[in-house]
C-alpha cells in the first residue's frame, strides 16, 4: 500500500507563493505519474500538474506559467510550486501518484492540504 503524505499549505496572500510537497513512502521512478489535484468547496476535484516518470509535465490552464510541477527522486518527493497565487486558487490539495497494477494503473491519494488565498 502506497502512502502519500503533502505538505507545504497554508494562508497567503494575492500574490504570493507556496510550494507543496507530497512525499511517497514508495520510490517515485515505480509510478507511472505522479500529480497534483485539487478541490474547493462546492466543486469537483480538478487536476492541477502531472508529471510522468518519463519527465513530461501537463498544467491545467490556469496554472501554465504560474504553477510549476518537479520531483526529487533521491527523496521519493514531488513538488508544485505556486507563484502570483490568485484568491480563486483557494481549494485543498491533493498529491496522486499512479503505477501499474498487472495490467491497470491503480491510483494513490494523499489526505490533502489547505491551501487559502486572501484577498
């Protein structure tokens, strides 16, 4: 069983910048892709960033330029970098990671972390 733990949220203000963390209890180049989703209040949960293991990364729409996804494999960690945070990016924070199961990929999640932008 594949634990993901983030870290890294907290209150900001318009503006600035956080980075989060999602550590892995499980080397990071065994997954397919790893990424960042997230989910405010009243709304379905939406991707992010993902990062393949492969190096390609993907950004919603809102986060190209602003939001930046890395990993450190020597430390089973994934980031996301958030610069020129907006109040709209105010939501909880979910790290996923998905490798394959036989012949599936089969997702992991992490319990989240706040992430609120004042105005």
């Amino acid at each position: 069983q594949v634990q993901l733990v983030e870290s890294g949220g907290g209150l900001v203000q318009f503006g600035g910048s956080l980075r989060l963390s999602c550590v892995a209890s499980a080397s990071v180049s065994s997954f397919y892709d790893m990424g960042w989703y997230r989910q405010a209040p009243g709304k379905q949960r939406e991707l992010v960033a993902v990062l393949t293991m492969g190096g390609s990364a993907n950004y919603a729409d809102y986060g190209k330029g602003r939001f930046t996804i890395s990993r450190d494999n020597a430390k089973n960690t994934v980031y996301l970098q958030m610069n020129n945070l907006k109040v709209e990016d105010t939501a909880v924070y979910y790290c996923n990671a998905r490798m394959w199961d036989v012949f599936k990929l089969k997702g992991y999640w992490g319990q989240g972390t706040q992430v609120t932008v004042s105005s």
